[in-house]
C-alpha cells in the first residue's frame, strides 16, 4: 500500500500550551501563588515513520509535551492530536497506540522478574497471544534480554533496566514511541544496543519516535530532524547540520602533549585553556577533527588526544545567548 499524500500527521499540536499554578510557601502563613507556562504556543507535526530528537535545557518543557502527548497531562489551550485521539480525552483508547519510556523511572514492577512484568502487560493491553510472543522474542533478541528475564526488575543495571523498559513499551506494537532520556546514566555499551535498537525499529517496523535527550550522539546517530525547544517554545525545526550552523557551536580537542609548551597553534583552533602539558582547543564544529589532529601530530610532541562533542546545553546556550524575546521575564523555577 502506497503511503496517500493527504494521510494525517501522526501527531499534531496546534498552540499548545500548558501553565502551571504553583503555590509556594514564602512565610509562616502566607503563600505565593505563580503560574509556569512551561509550554508556549508550541505547534508542529510528525509525520508518521519519522524520528525526531526533541532537545533544550533543563526545564524547557520537553517532558510536560511528552506528557501531554500521552494524555497524561491536559493541555491549558490548543489542540493536540496523536493518531486523530485528542490524548488527554481518550487517553486509554490511545494507551493502545502508544508506547513511552521514562529514563527517570521505570514501568516494570520492581519485586517481579522481569518476564513476569510482560505477561501483566500482555493481559493489560490484550495483546494477541501470538504477536505478544512474536514481539516478546525479537525485543528479547534485539535488546539482549535473554538472560535477564527471570531476575527480578530491582537486581537489573540501569542499562539493563532501560532495555527491559523499552521492551515493554512495544510489547503492543504501538505506532508511536516515546521516550524521555532514554539513555540517561547508560554506560557507554548500554546507549550502543539501545540507539541501534531504535534505528532498527524505526527501520523495519515503521515506528514513530519522538526522543528527548541530552546526549547529542543520540541525536546524531537517530534522528534526520531535530526540534529546540526553550522556555517552552519551538526555537528551531530542522536538520542537526543546520543547528550547529544556527549555534556556531564548537567542538573541544584535549590535547596531552609529551611536556609544558606555549600554546599550540593551529588555526581556526584556539587554546581555551591548559593544565600543564594538556591544553583545550575549541574549534568550529564544523571543522575537520582529523584535519586539526594531523596538523597537530606533525608539529607537536603529542602524547594523547581525544575530541569532546558540543553539549547540547551549550549549543543551545551560544543560540540564544541573549537572542530570545522576552526570555528574561518569563517565570521559571
Ligand atoms: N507538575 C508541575 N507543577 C509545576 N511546575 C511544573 C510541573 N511539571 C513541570 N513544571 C515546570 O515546568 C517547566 C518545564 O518542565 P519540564 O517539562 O519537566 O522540562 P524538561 O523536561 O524540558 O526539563 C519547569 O519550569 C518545571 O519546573
Ligand atoms: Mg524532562
């Protein structure tokens, strides 16, 4: 079946926003009350099959949208449609269609093993005996989770937990996954089987995925498109490359040479600081890397080297840096 150019954005907001009242204690009796709109006329759409990084500072809005996404939270004005469902009123019927994954916190019951958590879900979710165990056997082989099924959820490692998480987030075959910090706290090897996990599934089955993470890795490795969200609002729509022209963003090279020397000079990388025989190089992201090492090998007794990627909060920081209308105003705790 060919995919109709009319077919519905999988998931659509339309000035959506959401505004928290908050109440806060300020003296013995007395409360203050404020209100955080922590999401600011945000719209967009997702097309279905799309995967898209989601990204912005602590306390942006990432996870109230998420929320809101799921039904979970109820938007305070605006339209939301994920699949045609407005979440927050069906949000059962669209639990169904859905998946989500939390980095903070797990889904799994804790005391239980692990399988034991899926076979609740199988009831929950009235799954068909046969896809369940169709979806069961290649989430077990994918994430590697062969082994680890008859350990109760408490005994697992955050990274095996997460994999388990994510295997009970598609145990229904939703058509959307979500997923907040997914690979937060991972080890190295943990991140590596969940993002080649994700591109697998977004590739044979199809799946929508909608991901927040601070690890621009995640997004460099996952997503064609990224989304910026600052201060609740939608601050940049497009490709990753585009953002890193957008934040002229800088990547890092530590640099250990063999003994204390001037500052090394390679050109357009500039020593940010030095420790000794190690100095920091910033240069544009995007510059050759192998280009400045190579230069710098030839020139320099260099001992050791590595490259640091831009932070995402940096990248994001040298964006708006002092650029954002209004910013400064808004309430935000
Ligand atoms: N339940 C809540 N009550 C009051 N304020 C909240 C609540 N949830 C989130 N906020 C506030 O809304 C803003 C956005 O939070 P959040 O969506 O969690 O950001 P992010 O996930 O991008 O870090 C923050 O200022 C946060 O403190
Ligand atoms: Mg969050």
């Amino acid at each position: 079946m060919g995919v109709s150019v009319t077919e519905q954005p999988l998931i659509e907001l339309d000035g959506v926003e959401k505004v928290f009242d908050v109440r806060r204690k300020t003296g013995f009796l007395k409360r203050e009350r404020r209100q955080v709109r922590a999401v600011d006329s945000l719209s967009f759409t997702v097309a279905r099959g799309e995967m898209v990084g989601y990204i912005g500072p602590n306390g942006a809005g990432k996870s109230t949208t998420i929320k809101m996404l799921t039904g979970i939270l109820t938007p305070s004005a605006g339209r939301l449609r994920v699949a045609g469902i407005d979440p927050s009123r069906e949000r059962t019927r669209l639990a169904h269609r859905i998946g989500v994954v939390f980095g903070q916190r797990t889904t799994l019951w804790w005391d239980l093993p692990l399988i034991d958590s899926y076979r609740l879900m199988h009831r929950m979710y009235r799954i068909p005996d046969a896809r369940y165990r169709e979806n069961l056997d290649r989430c077990v082989e994918l994430l590697e989770l062969g082994d680890l099924l008859e350990s109760p959820v408490r005994q697992l490692s955050l990274g095996q937990r997460m994999r388990g998480d994510i295997a009970a987030a598609l145990l229904h075959d939703p058509e959307v996954l979500y997923l907040d910090e997914p690979t937060i706290g991972l080890d190295v090897i943990s991140k590596a089987k969940v993002r080649g996990f994700l591109k697998e599934l977004n590739a044979e089955l199809g799946t929508t995925v909608l991901l927040t993470t601070h690890d621009l890795q995640d997004i460099e490795q996952l997503c064609s498109r990224v989304m910026v969200i600052d201060h609740g609002r939608l601050m940049y729509d497009g490709a990753l490359a585009g953002l890193h022209e957008v934040g002229e963003s800088e990547r890092t090279l530590v640099v250990d040479l063999e003994r204390e020397l001037p500052p090394v000079d390679v050109a357009p990388a500039r020593v940010v600081k030095v420790e000794g025989p190690r100095q920091w190089l910033a240069f544009p992201a995007g510059e050759s890397a192998a280009a400045l090492v190579a230069r710098i090998a030839a020139e320099y007794p260099l001992a050791d080297l590595s490259v640091r990627e831009p932070d995402i909060e940096d990248v994001i920081a040298r964006m708006y840096a002092g650029a954002v209308p209004g910013r400064s105003e808004k309430a935000v705790s």
